[in-house]
C-alpha cells in the first residue's frame, strides 16, 4: 500500500512491481548459487560486473507514474520487494545512493498476514525447495536457518521467519548512516496516508502534488481489508509466539520510534 501510493510521487520511478525476477533473474543472485540457505545478499554479492548489470537491468524497466520512461539520468527508482530485507548490504553497495524507508506494523498483524499468506497458496516462492518438509510448500521469504524449522506447525515456522528476517534486518539498518533511514507506522499511515505521505516526500526530497483526500484503495497483493484487529481471529495461535518475538519486536519497535523522532527534531 506504500509503495503502491509513492509511486504517485513527482519525478518517481519504479519497475511496476516488486523486482524478485529482476534480482534472481541474475544467475549469480539465485538461491540455486547459495546453496539454497536464504535471500540473503550481502556486499560479497555486488561484484563489480553484478553492479553495472544489476542497475542497468532496473533502469531499462522505470516508469513514472503516467507510465513514462525515464527522459535523462540520473532517474530516482522506487523499489519494494520482501526480500530485500534481507539485502540492504546488498543493496547499499548497488545503489551507494539508496535511503530507505522503514515500515513498522505490530507483529502480530504481520503473523496474522504471513499466515493468511501461506494458507491461501499464493505466495509460494518455492514451491519445491529442495529438502523442505513442512505443512505446506515454502511461502515468503527465505530465511536463513530454514531448515531447523523442518516438521514444525505453521505458527512456529512464521514466527522464525519473522524474527530472523526482522532481526537482520534492524542490524543492517542500524549500521547505516541515520539519515539514510526513514520510518512510518503502518497505523498512522492507514489512519491518515495524506499527512504521512508528505512527510516522507519532504524527507526524501519528492514532491507530492497530488490531493491526499479519501480512503486508499487496498493494495494489489491484499488479502482480506487491513484492520488492527484481525489478528484476534488468531490470538490462540499467535500470542504463543510472542515471547519468542518479543526482543526482537520491540527493538523493531524502539527503532522506528527514534528515526520517527530523529525526523520531526
């Protein structure tokens, strides 16, 4: 719903979609080259012929928001893609450039979704990873230590993947520089996306020039209407987990505050 809505930025281009075949599409970027252990990318990863590739590759694909391409360089590329939580050294070293916006949402309202996503069967990444055995074929992301979860219930293995992933993805946050770091709350964006989507265009340096009135429709990849209060139709299957995402939660929580705070000093 944020990528699809800053899309809509002044001068902002994206791929049109989340960018998994335009990353894997690169032989060396495959889990197949990794042993299958995760998504995980990191700065061994951006070789000096991956980088020219890999920004050539996205650069031929931009368009703006009326669907145009990109008249000079340099283009601003807008890119959200799971994943790439995993990435940010990664990334860091592709696109030396990059500022990145954080989205924090409560992680029982992301389980609650990782598990509506893996029991619809339309988020199957992997449907034949080699050596899983679990309830259903491998959904989202691919997590490193994947296979200690072998066997385990459905709540267990997208508790894992959330920690890991949310886990990883604060130590590579926290090693950038604070204003390559952005944040917003999934709450406050639902509750009101016109004040929150100016704000992150004045911090990123886009122009917002278009009405920020009325209700956002959902996002292509939705599910069911966002609500806070869906995860309670599964609070006898989640709030087991908690404590084992806690420290990691509120870290996750504690970090976006900051850079929240750090954004309105």
């Amino acid at each position: 719903m944020l990528f699809e809505t800053l899309a809509h930025a002044q001068g902002l281009y994206t791929i049109g979609d989340e960018s998994h075949g335009m990353i894997e599409g690169v032989p060396q970027l495959t889990i197949d080259a990794h042993n299958f252990d995760s998504n995980r990318l990191t700065e061994a990863d951006a070789t000096a012929q991956i980088i020219p590739l890999l920004r050539q590759r996205f650069f031929s694909s931009l368009r703006d928001r009326t669907g145009a391409p990109p008249r000079a360089t340099p283009a601003r590329l807008l890119e959200k893609t799971p994943k790439n939580a995993l990435r940010i050294p990664f990334l860091t070293r592709v696109f030396p450039e990059a500022r990145f916006i954080y989205l924090h949402r409560d992680a029982r309202e992301i389980m609650n979704s990782m598990l509506d996503a893996w029991q619809s069967g339309r988020f199957r990444t992997y449907p034949n990873l080699p050596g899983w055995r679990g309830p259903l074929p491998w959904s989202l992301l691919l997590t490193p230590g994947w296979r200690d979860l072998m066997n385990k219930p459905l709540p267990q293995i997208v508790a894992a993947q959330y920690e890991t992933c949310v886990r990883i993805l604060m130590e590579d946050l926290s090693a950038l520089p604070a204003q390559n770091v952005v944040s917003c709350r999934y709450d406050a964006f639902v509750a009101d996306w016109g004040k929150d989507i100016q704000r992150l265009c004045a911090a990123l340096g886009l122009t917002w020039d278009l009405p920020t009135q009325g209700k956002l429709p959902n996002s292509r990849y939705t599910l069911t209407a966002p609500g806070p209060d869906k995860w309670l139709a599964r609070a006898h299957e989640i709030e087991p987990l908690l404590p084992q995402v806690a420290a990691t939660a509120e870290r996750a929580k504690r970090f976006a505050d900051e850079r929240l705070q750090a954004g309105n000093a």
